[in-house]
C-alpha cells in the first residue's frame, strides 16, 4: 500500500470519526406558555455552548392542548417528544403506568436531595424519581396592607377562615368597587376545584373515604361550601362565577381587592410594574380552622421524559441543565433574583440574596405546608392536594366544578350543587370499578 | 313584475346590512385592536376597546420568539395542497353524480355529508394510531392527506350543485362531436364551471387554512402550521393576551387578504345557481 493511499485512507478515518463526534442530536421538548418557560427558551445558548452536540426543538402549547397531545403520545408509545412538561396531577398517573423514564440517576452534581421535600414528594412514584421539578408553587393570601391598616385590622401570618371573614367584611366598601375578597369562581377541575379542594382540607373534608367512596355529603363539604358562598355573596366582587386567576389578577392590581388567595406564583405580578397597588400588598400563609391542615395547593410543573423516546441520554442532560441550580444562578445573573424559577430547592430559599425577595419566605412556607401524601385531617387513598391523582379526577372535577360555579352564580343552592356532585361522582367511580 | 325599492327600504336594508356585518366583524376587529396594547390594557377591567398606550412590541416579540416563515409556509403547502388533491378527485366524482345519477347516487351524497356531522375527536385515537404507523405524524403530506379527506364530501357537495347547472345537452353534443370523456370533462364540463370550482377552491382553501384541532393534534415541530404557531401563544393561565392577538391576527393576515382580492369570485361561486 502506497504512502499516499494510506494517508487518504486515515484521513477519511478521522473525518468519519469527527463527523460521528460531531452528529448532532435534536430533542423536541413540549411545554406550556408561560414567563419561566419562555424565559428558558432565551437561554438556551448557555445549554448549546455546553452540549454543542444536543439540539432542542420546542413545541408550546396551551395547557390543555399540551396535555391531550401529550397523552395521545404517550399513551400509544408515539415516541413524538423526547421532554413533556408535566404538572405533579399526570406524574402520580403516569408514573405507576410505567410511561415515565425514572430520573433517579442524573448527576451527583444535581444535588436531588435539595429539593424541598414537599415537592419531590409529589413528583416519586414507588420511590423513583419521575420528573424534575422546574418551578413550584402553593397558594397563599395576598391582601391589601393599606385597606387592613385603614380598617384597624392587623392580618396574622398564618389566619383562620373566621379572620378571613372579618378582613373581608372590614375591607368591603361596593360602593367604590371595592371587594373584601376575590376567589376563583370559574367551573373547571384546574379553576375553581383547585382552590376549593385545598380549602376543603383545612375544614377536615375530603373526595374519597378509604374505599373510594365520595364524600361530598357530609358536613365538611358542607361547611367548606357554606363558608365560601358566604365569603363571595357578602364580599365578593359581582359575576364571581366568571372569574378565574387572570380575572382575579386583573381585579387585584387595578385596586378592586382587599384579598386574594391564588397561587404563589401572583405575587411577582401584584407587586410588579403593572400593579396600581404593588407597594401596599402584604402576603400570609392560606387559612385554617385550627384542624392541622391550611387551605393552600401544591403544584410543579416539571420536566419528564416518556419510556417512548428514543433520545432519553440527551433528554436528561437538558433536564439537568434546565433545574440545577446552576440555571438559577444563570437567571439571576442575566435576569435578576426575583425572576428565578421559584419553589424547587432548598438552597434557592438560603440564599441571602434571593431571601431579599419580598414574597420569597411566604412562598417556602405555604410550600412546606401542604403535603400531597396526607392532603386533609382524615385518611385518604389518593395522593394530590388539590386534585386526586387518578385519570377520572379531570372529568368528574370539572363536572363537580359546574355544580359549585352555578351554585355561587345562585342558579342552585349548596344543598343541590353537594347532592348533585355526590351522585355524579358516585356514578362515575362505580363506573370505573373503584365502587364494586 | 319586479317590487319598487323606495328610499326608506334601502335606508333600512343597508343599515341592517352593516349592522350584521359589524356584530360578525367585531371579535376580528378587537382582536386586531388588542394586538396593538400593552399587556395590562388588553385585559383592563373594564375592557376598552381603545387603549391609550398603543404599541407594535407585540409583533416584534411574536416574531422575533417564533418562525413565523416556516408556519406560514406548512400552511400554504397544506391548505392549497389538500384543496387542490380533493378539487382532483372530486371534479370526476362530482361529474359522475351529475351526469350519469345511478339509483343510490343521492343515498352516497347524503352519506358523503353525513360523516362531516360527527365530531371530530370521536376518531381522534384511531387517526392518531394511523398516522403514527404509517409515518405521517408530522408530516406535510400528512395533512394534505387528512384536511383532504375531511373537506372531501364539502367539495363534491358543491360541485355538484354548480355541475347540475350545467345543461347535458352540451356535454351530449360535444361527446356527438366525438369528445372523449376525458376531453368532455376537461375542456368543456370544466371551463363552464369555472367560477364553481374557483369558489370552492377558495373556500376550500379558508377552510383548511382555519383547521384547528388536526393540525395541532397530527404536528409537533416540521409539519406545524399557522394553528399550531397559535396555539403556542396561548398561556395556561390566560397572561399574554396580547401577543396571543397579535400572533392571530398574524396568522389571518394572509387568508384575510386572499378573501378580500377574491371576494368576487368567491361571492359569484358562492351564489351560482341560487336563482333560475
């Protein structure tokens, strides 16, 4: 063989094997519109200058849109998308099916065991880690420090709901358009059925006893009911039924709210730049009736891989990159400590920078309060605080959600709404097999 | 004898007239409008229809956040693509239900129809297990194949209602002047129909332009149309109004001005054979 066939020869070697180093793997990530999502997708040349070899491909989608495509995906092994955002109601679901790629070994450097234990609690299914937390948030109340001030009233950090009444009726003045209280009231399993699942937990309600029987006919359900048709007939604002988080969020930064209980997530939005009220709102822990359990939720969306992808080596170095917490020391160089993906680590909340956050503290700790494996006072079979964790809660919670809306529209009493709500869910447990 | 408009009927015709127009054109005209506001005055409380801090920074953002091009251009391939495939099969179809009627050609047209009555998430598993087996999940080819198939039974509908227009005798004598039945359809049944086709080719057009529910559900990234470039506007917890407005308003742009260029036609198409 010639010196210059063998030359040729190797320098063909070394440009297959460059060209082999060099082959670029494209991942499709589907996830939902929101700040902190597509503030991720700004920063992407972060993840490329450091996995030059992995190209990611977004697909974003409305929530509920993402979350039929998704389950179409996964349910029939599509193999479509290689990450899905997921929210900690489809973890439980889909990890116990088998569908999810368990995460329990990404790096050491990931430091799993920094995040806050509420959170990964709701994302481990049989001990495995299903999904990779890229932002948590509970409930809380958001109030009005001048209209409290102005009434006399000082709000604990931690209220009862007989202290949330009398906040409310002192801050109620309709006659300026000004409301004591703004809670959700629009029908839907993820709308109203949120708030008022968790609220039912802090008067010792519950969906299910231990034999997946429905609960809605006794008087816990009764009461959480009563209390809040109370609180929105006396001192909510008009068309309440109407009004979901935006609707609320609207009516608390123009000045029309001395309350709101909502998501953690609100508080950058009522102390921001398009908030007439963003200097004069305090933040205390969501009520409760002295039981042991507070009205506030617990949700993350986070990042998974389906069982279906053919890419799961690349899908989890970007579930690395995206919650580490490298990227949120990245987001709060390039965009400030209040813009961090919130409520996932430990370390986040003892850093004293990101403590400087007004709402950081409060965020923690309704976080902390809520516990997705024991929700309410009594027993329960299900895992979820505001949700149950099982494929049919979507319907019969939006169904359920129809009946409490028409109830504070006034189109039905709380007796009708608790009685109709009892047998439809009944009739849908007994027709999945839970009731035999 | 024909009826005398008086002044006093036009006046009343014509206001009525614009009224509907209006109430129809409203919601494109507050989307448009709340596509040039900030964030906070599109959902003001409230709600103006005009805002005092007008701006374009939605579109900068909209398009500078997605590719705009590479949406826009799935949706011509698949709207004109899927119109043109059916227009392919349905002129010979239609031609046939026309002309030379068997015993059950209406029982076919009335069934034809009947499958635009389901709704469509009845066949959403088996559609999405088919596309998925034959490798046309998120595929352009895909969805010419589907929009194709679902707008099918509107585009027979519809040329067969302009076809029957059309006297026999003509097609008899062109065939007695020794036309083939390829010649008959293409240079005589076809150029009569001209303003038929034109109109259901754009109304065609439109309507697969606007699908909504395949498109997202049968794409994920290279087959995605306008729809889908939508649908990534939309936030969970309904923020972004605006850019969501802004993004529409994007996406109807180009089938908004096709439809005013061609509303002639499209208006003649639609009308032919209303009156005998």
């Amino acid at each position: 063989m010639t010196i210059s066939l063998r030359a040729l020869l190797g320098a063909t070697a070394l440009c297959a094997l460059s060209g082999a180093a060099l082959a670029e793997t494209t991942i499709t990530v589907a996830t939902v519109n929101n700040g902190d999502m597509i503030r991720m997708q700004g920063l992407m040349d972060d993840f490329y200058a450091k996995h030059p070899d992995i190209k990611v491909e977004w697909v974003t989608l409305e929530e509920n849109v993402l979350r039929q495509n998704v389950t179409n995906d996964i349910a029939t092994g599509g193999g479509q998308y290689d990450v899905m955002t997921i929210g900690t109601y489809e973890v439980p679901i889909w990890g116990k099916q088998g569908w999810l790629v368990s995460l329990n070994d990404l790096p050491a450097s990931y430091d799993v065991d920094d995040l806050l234990p509420a959170i990964r609690g709701g994302l481990t299914v049989d001990g495995n880690l299903m999904a990779a937390p890229f932002y948590g948030e509970s409930s809380m109340v958001m109030y009005r420090t001048d209209l409290m001030e102005a009434a006399g009233l000082t709000m604990p950090d931690a209220p009862t709901w007989a202290e949330i009444e009398k906040a409310a009726a002192a801050m109620t003045d309709k006659s300026k358009d000004q409301y004591g209280i703004c809670l959700r009231g629009k029908a839907g399993w993820g709308e109203n059925m949120a708030f008022l699942t968790a609220m039912s937990n802090s008067f010792g309600a519950r969906w299910f006893d231990e034999t997946w029987h429905p609960q809605f006919d006794q008087p816990e359900w009764k009461a959480t009911l009563d209390t809040y048709l109370h609180l929105m007939n006396e001192y909510g604002p008009p068309g309440a039924s109407n009004n979901g988080f935006n609707e609320n969020l609207t009516l608390f930064q123009q000045g029309k709210c001395g309350m709101w209980i909502d998501a953690t997530v609100a508080a950058s939005f009522v102390t921001g730049k398009d908030s007439t009220v963003a200097d004069k709102v305090g933040f205390a822990l969501a009520p409760d009736n002295g039981l042991g359990k507070r009205g506030n939720w617990l949700w993350a969306w986070s990042l998974a891989i389906p069982t279906s992808s053919q890419k799961q080596d690349a899908a989890k170095t970007f579930i690395d990159w995206a919650t580490n917490k490298d990227y949120l020391a990245l987001v709060a160089a390039k965009e400030g400590w209040a813009n961090v993906p919130p409520g996932t680590r430990t370390s986040l909340y003892e850093n004293p920078e990101y403590q400087k956050v007004p709402f950081a503290k409060m965020t923690l700790d309704s976080i902390n309060a809520a516990d997705p494996t024991a929700p309410t006072v009594k027993p329960v079979p299900y895992v979820g605080v505001q949700f149950v964790a099982i494929p049919e809660f979507s319907g019969m919670g939006t169904t359920v959600g129809e009946f409490f809306s028409a109830a504070l529209a006034g189109q039905i009493s709380a007796d009708d709404a608790l009685a109709k709500a009892q047998t439809a869910v009944t009739d849908e447990m007994t027709a999945a097999g839970y009731i035999q | 004898m024909a009826r005398a408009v008086t002044p006093t009927h036009r006046l009343i015709a014509t206001t009525a007239a614009w009224t509907v127009a209006l109430v129809i054109f409203f919601p494109v005209l507050w989307m448009i409008l709340t596509s040039f506001k900030t964030e906070p005055s599109a959902v003001a409380s409230p709600p103006q229809l005009f805002s005092a801090d007008w701006t374009t920074e939605n579109y900068v953002e909209v398009w500078s956040r997605s590719d705009y091009p590479r949406f826009f251009w799935n949706s011509v391939v698949i709207s004109l693509g899927s119109t043109l495939l059916g227009l392919a099969i349905a002129i010979p179809a239609a031609w046939s239900m026309a002309f030379v009627p068997g015993k059950r050609t209406k029982d076919l047209l009335m069934w034809m129809l009947s499958t635009k009555m389901m709704p469509a998430v009845g066949v959403l598993i088996p559609m999405y297990l088919l596309f998925q087996r034959l490798g046309l999940y998120d595929t352009k080819l895909g969805l010419v194949l589907a929009l194709m198939l679902i707008n099918l039974p509107i585009i027979v509908w519809m040329l067969y209602t302009y076809f029957k227009e059309i006297p026999g005798e003509i097609l008899e004598a062109a065939r007695m002047d020794g036309a083939s039945l390829w010649n008959e359809v293409l240079y005589v049944l076809t150029p009569m129909a001209v303003p038929g086709i034109a109109s259901t080719l754009l109304l065609n057009v439109i309507l697969a332009w606007n699908e909504a529910f395949w498109t997202i559900t049968l794409t994920t990234t290279k087959a995605a149309p306008l729809s889908a470039f939508i649908a990534s506007f939309s936030a969970p917890q309904g923020l972004f109004y605006a850019k969501l407005s802004a993004a529409s308003t994007m996406a109807i742009a180009p089938i908004l001005i096709l439809g005013w260029f061609s509303q002639k036609q499209l208006v003649r198409g639609l009308t032919f054979g209303a009156v005998k």
